[in-house]
C-alpha cells in the first residue's frame, strides 16, 4: 500500500487519441478508416507531428522522418498542420473539463491534469467523471479520449496511456502496487528508450524490479529523476493539480534513433520540439522571452546557448527561428550529435506575445 501525505486525490488525466490527426479525419469524412499523417511531405526534410492509429499500424510515430513514414507506407496521406484549427479545438475540449473543474492543468493543445475531489458536476466517483468527460467530447467534438483515473499525477497520466485509443484506466491506491509491480520500465515517467536500455541491462525491467533499488543507488545512477523513480515505484507522487502554475522553464528534449552531423538534418527534430513547447505555452497561456538550446554530442559532452527577446514569443515559429540561429552558434566541427533540446524561460501573459512574423507552414516545411 503506497504512502500517501494528506487526503486521498481524485486526479483524471485525460489524452486525446491521436489529437491532429483524428480532427483531420474528423472534418474529412473521406480520411477516415486510412493512415494519416500529419506533418512534413514525404519529399522534405519534415517530420511527423502525429498520425493515425491506421498509420501507427506501419510502425510509424512522432518525430519519425516524413522520408521513412513514406517508407513504411506509401499509400499514406500527407498533410499539413493547421494549428489554428487545432488550438480552436482545444479550447473547446478546455472549456469541457472547466465546466467539471477549476482544477485543470493543461499540458499542451491535447491533453491536461483535473482535480476532481470536488467537481461543478457533484459525481462523487472519479470514474463516472472520467466517462462524462469522455462522453461529452464524443457528442459535442466527435473527437475520443483516452482517461487515467487515480490519486495522484503519475498513475493518472499512465493510466491514459495504457489503453489506447478511447481507454479509460481506473488506478485506486488499493490496486496500485500490483499495477506498479507489472509496470514496464519504459512506462515511467522520463524513461526513454535510451534509458530504458540503460535500466534493463541493470536488471530493472518492471517496477517491482525498480523499487528493489535504494534511493541512493538510483539518485547515483539517474541523478534528480532518480529519486522520481524511488518515489513512483511506490505509488508516491504529491504533486498538485495546479492551473497556470509558475514554472521557472519549459522545455522538451530527445535522444535521437541515430546520431547526425548535418545541421539540415537537426531542423526538423528542433521543429517538432518547439512545437510541443508552443502547445504547452499556449495551453498555459504563457509566453517566454528566453530560450535555450542544448546540445549533446556522441561523446555525452554537451553544449548549451540561451537568447533573449525583447518581446515574448510562444508561436512555433518564432521559437524555431530562435533555435535554429543559436544552432549556427554551435561549433559541430564534424561531431555527431545524440540529442537535441529546447527550453523556455521568463514567462509573462501570453497577451504581451509578440505576432509571428513568419507562419508555422513556412518554417515547417522543407
């Protein structure tokens, strides 16, 4: 049984399934039932921003090269983003979970935290909120989301993800520890598939594997997310559900599939993370006036390089053009690179955000 401070939670974390691509599908009929992928052209150096459950099929995912999606499926259908549709959508699928709950953190356009101890609705289960949540999206949005239900953050945000798409996973503190102990290693929070390989070649495969481990032993190995993972192997996690929290940065990195070299080809991954920055800024309605780009070489060196604007951005696109400028700033002398990062920091009101002067399309495309 998980040690828990204060009173038990209610905490929903609900995902949209396959968020721009299902509005794609949504609004053309004839898309529907197809593999789908929102994103680059198969003819440029662009990415997948997301694509359709269909499309997954294929092996194809987020941050995959638009060239390799076209691989693996050829009779895919390409199409641009249109972010101002989504963003549309995502106040309406905002303004469902505030109708429940003040308590609603967003975590980008798609999906977001609810507090639903005391709710607007006076259901008292968690669950059943979860469902007329669910309901509500599919009637009014035609849209499916996929619900976490437990006591805290972690469980929640797993539960979401457990059973895609249209799951609903209902994790309470008297289940925890078995869902815990079943857990791959890969489903914790902050654990990608680089460090996935570093656990499982420790032996740590599960999370019955991991709560085996000392607080010391992994704060040694891991550092701060260290002891994250001590705690949520034991079903701890007291974060709140905060709307518009105060948070000194934003940011999103990844460990490539392969190392490269070539700046051109480091665009596209800087594309895809400022744009999941931007859903994440505008979801909080905040807007940054410094970014920092970090970079790590094959040989786990690393370089960072920060800027600040006199105006705050939170558009992809000026996020992007910021990046990619400190990226020319950086000496790759011929190195391979391992990973790419951005963060964004000094926040103010999103009202004080400057307009983009170029669009997402013109920076996204190649």
């Amino acid at each position: 049984m998980p040690t828990l401070t204060g009173s038990i939670r209610k905490i929903i974390h609900i995902d949209m399934d396959a968020f721009f691509a299902s509005v794609e599908q949504r609004d053309n009929p004839t898309l529907r039932g197809k593999p789908v992928i929102v994103g680059g052209p198969p003819n440029s150096r662009g990415v997948v921003a997301t694509c359709s459950y269909e499309a997954r099929t294929y092996g194809i995912h987020s941050a995959m090269p638009s060239a390799t999606a076209y691989k693996r499926c050829p009779h895919a259908i390409f199409i641009k983003p249109n972010m101002d549709k989504y963003r549309q959508v995502s106040r309406k699928v905002m303004d469902i979970f505030r109708a429940c709950t003040d308590l609603v953190e967003p975590l980008s356009l798609d999906e977001a935290y609810l507090d639903v101890t005391r709710n607007k609705w006076g259901i008292e289960i968690a669950t059943d909120v979860a469902r007329e949540i669910k309901r509500r999206i599919a009637e009014e949005l035609e849209l499916t989301a996929s619900a976490g239900v437990s006591y805290n953050k972690f469980l929640a945000k797993v539960g979401s993800g457990y059973q895609k798409p249209n799951g609903l996973v209902v994790i309470p503190p008297s289940k925890a520890m078995d869902f815990i102990d079943h857990l791959p290693i890969g489903k914790f929070f902050g654990v990608g598939e680089v460090t996935e390989k570093k656990f499982v070649s420790l032996g740590i495969k599960t999370g019955a594997d991991l709560r085996e481990r000392s607080k010391e032993e992994l704060i040694h190995l891991f550092g701060k997310r260290g002891a994250i993972l001590y705690h949520n192997a034991r079903g701890i996690d007291d974060r709140p559900v905060t709307p518009n929290r105060p948070r000194k940065s934003i940011g999103k990195e990844t460990t490539l599939s392969e190392d490269i070299a070539e700046r051109a080809e480091m665009i596209p991954v800087l594309q895809l993370l400022c744009e999941k920055v931007s859903q994440h800024l505008i979801a909080s309605d905040w807007a940054a006036k410094q970014l920092t780009l970090k970079v790590k070489f094959s040989d786990f060196k690393q370089m960072t390089r920060s800027t600040t604007v006199h105006q705050a951005v939170q558009d992809a696109a000026s996020l992007l053009g910021l990046a990619s400028a400190l990226l020319e700033n950086i000496q790759l002398e011929g190195k391979a690179v391992r990973l790419l990062g951005i963060s964004t920091s000094r926040f103010q009101d999103s009202s004080e955000a400057s307009d983009p002067t170029e669009t997402y399309e013109q920076l996204t495309f190649f």
